[in-house]
C-alpha cells in the first residue's frame, strides 16, 4: 500500500514510516509549491512525531533524457524537526529550516505562516485509498484480480501529516530558471558527516509493489530496507543491478496481466527501468495545479512529446489505476483499477488540503499487516 510498512525496519518504529508522499502546485495560491509527508501509519491521537529524526524535503532541478531524467546537482532541502513530548502533552513543537535560510517555528494541530511559506503538522484522515488485498491476490495468482467495485483498505485510518507550502520563485531561481523538478521525501538521524537514511518516498508502490516480491527473480531477497537507505537521486552502483533485476521481473509480470506484450523488453532490460529507479516525484514549477497529472510527465518522455500539465502528485490521484494502467498496456488499452475511486475525506482545494483525522478506536489490524 503506497509506502506504509515498506521494509522491515520501518516497522518497527511507525513514526519514521513514510506512508505517502505528495508534491503539487497550490490549488489555492498559484505560483506555490505544497509538499506533503505522511508518516506514522493506523496513527491515532497518542501517536507523535520522532524527536530524534529529521524529516526531509529534497528537490533538484530535471532535465529529459531519452527515457530518463537527469538531475543536476544543485538541491534544495527543506527540514523538519520535532520536540520531544512531555508527560501528559498532547501536542508537539516544531521547526522548519529551509537550505536557503528560512526558519519557522510552529506547534502541532496549528497552521502557521511566516514570510509566504505555510506549515501544517499534526493527525489527519489517511489521505491514501487502495484494495491492497485485491493487489495481493493479483501478485499470488498471476491474474488480475480487481473488482469494479474494491474495499478501500485504509478506510477511516489516521497519519501524521507534515504540510510545507513555499513560493516557487526562490526555487527556480535556485535552479537557474529551470523549473523541472525531482523530489524525495526523506527520514534520517542528521549526524556530522553523512546523516543516517531510514526510509526514502518518491513515486509511490515502488518498493510494495516493484521491489516487494523476492521471488520474482533468482536472488530472492528482501530488499526494501536497503533501497530505502539508497540516496534518491544516486543508487549506488553495487546495489543497482539487484534493484534492476527486481523491477525488470515485476515489469514483465504486469505487462502480462493482459496477455499482450506492451513493452517489449531489449536484452532483458524494460522499457520502464531507468526512468522508474530514478525514484522521485517529477513536477514541472512552470505549470499551474490541476488534479490526475500523476505521471504524465514521464508519459510525455516516453512519447517524445511535451508535456502538458505539472505532473506531480495530487492527494486525490488514483495513483494504483494509473499505475497498473500503465504497467499492463502502456495506457494504450482499457483504463485497469482496482474499484476504489477516492479517500475516506476527499482533499480540499485550500490549505493544509489534508482532512481532519477520524479518530476511529474500533478498527482491526489489516490481515495483510498481521501476515
């Protein structure tokens, strides 16, 4: 499911989770850049953020490449910080520190606003929808297993939200005017020298979808917990072909759900491959906000046209249809899904665009979690 519970060692501590992650232009003020960071999932008003982990934005300036990007090495970072929580609290403080010098101090459950960047951090519905059972199935079986009609498995379930929303112009100008992006959303423990990754997002079920399967190829190992301290935009060259091998296999797979071969493969290598391990959200600053952009970017690369929208992720994208769409046709064919078309809370089109949390007490553990 999206990102929760992607790799053992996420497990074990929920509040470095990163369960989503969203990046799109502001629906309410153009010329802004929002970013979203959900952590912590089936949080509930007891749940708070890490105090010793640092929470990261990361964006770098893009330009197209055949059927990839390249990035440049140019960055801009913005991080969040949390205090600890004491005896009877139920709130936390926070800080934002931008790489180009902002600061803003907040607490949770507040917006705030200082200077056009606005924060938001605190309990929110789970934005996320998905049949992750009906994926499951389709994974064991070989055969596509959706209804039109799904059961959204995170239905009425809770996360920490982090909302940054910055103006575009700094950025861009950061970046020389160009306004092609890759963005990560990152956790790690900040140390001199190299801080520590825990777990890195950039497009969504690339690791509980693309890499979670060990035996789809003849290494047969769990290999989320390593890809997750991968830098983003630098895998490194040891691990790589392990990565390569994995997605190739689970490329083939999807692509012959349908029984038609949609993309044929040169030397074992997919089409898909490089553009995928370059693992971020790619937006284009340049374009205003509108809804279903997720991965028309990269479409436009693979068509060798321009694209046409900001790309990104908006929080009610059907990003699994898109995506399965995607890998079984090319998008050239029927529109797959799995039968869920939106959230518990449908986002808003004003800040912080995350929905008040649930704060249900009744709702089982998922039977895919326990497994």
């Amino acid at each position: 499911m999206s990102d929760h519970f992607s790799g053992p060692a996420v497990m074990d501590d929920p509040a470095v989770d990163i369960t989503d992650f969203y990046a799109f232009p502001s629906p309410e003020r153009p010329g802004n850049l929002v970013l979203i960071m959900n952590v912590f999932p089936m949080a509930t008003a007891r749940s708070f953020f890490s105090d010793v982990v640092t929470y990261r934005f990361r964006l770098r300036p893009l330009t197209r490449s055949a059927c990839s990007f390249v990035h440049g090495p140019v960055e801009h970072t913005i991080e969040v910080g949390f205090s600890d929580v004491p005896d009877g609290a139920s709130f936390q403080k926070g800080t934002v520190v931008t790489s180009d010098g902002c600061k803003v101090c907040f607490v949770t459950g507040e917006p705030v606003e200082v200077n056009g960047m606005r924060v938001f951090a605190g309990l929110v519905s789970d934005p996320f929808f998905m049949d992750v059972e009906a994926t499951i199935r389709t994974d064991l079986s070989n055969r596509l297993c959706f209804e039109k009609t799904g059961t959204n498995s995170v239905q009425f379930r809770d996360v920490l939200t982090i909302v940054i929303e910055v103006p575009c112009g700094p950025i861009v100008q950061r970046f020389d005017g160009n306004t092609l992006i890759g963005a990560i959303a990152e956790t790690l423990v900040a140390r001199r020298g190299k801080p520590i990754r825990l777990e890195r997002v950039g497009r969504p079920e690339i690791k509980n979808v693309l890499l979670s399967n060990a035996t789809r190829d003849p290494k047969g190992v769990e290999l989320r917990d390593l890809y997750n301290k991968e830098d983003g935009f630098s895998v490194s060259r040891e691990y790589r072909p392990l990565y390569e091998l994995r997605i190739d296999a689970t490329l083939a797979f999807f692509d012959g759900l349908d029984g038609e071969i949609a993309w044929p493969a040169a030397d074992g290598c997919h089409p898909l491959r490089d553009l995928l391990i370059g693992d971020y959200l790619v937006l284009d600053l340049a374009h205003i906000f509108a809804p279903g952009s997720f991965l028309e970017i990269e479409r436009a690369l693979l068509g060798d046209r321009p694209h046409a929208s900001a790309g990104g992720r908006w929080l009610d994208d059907d990003i699994l249809d898109d995506m399965l769409t995607f890998y079984v046709n090319g998008g050239r064919g029927e529109r797959l899904g799995d039968g869920v078309d939106g959230p518990t809370k449908p986002a808003a089109r004003i800040f912080p665009y995350v929905r008040g949390a649930n704060q249900r007490t009744d709702l089982p553990v998922p039977a895919f979690v326990e497994k």
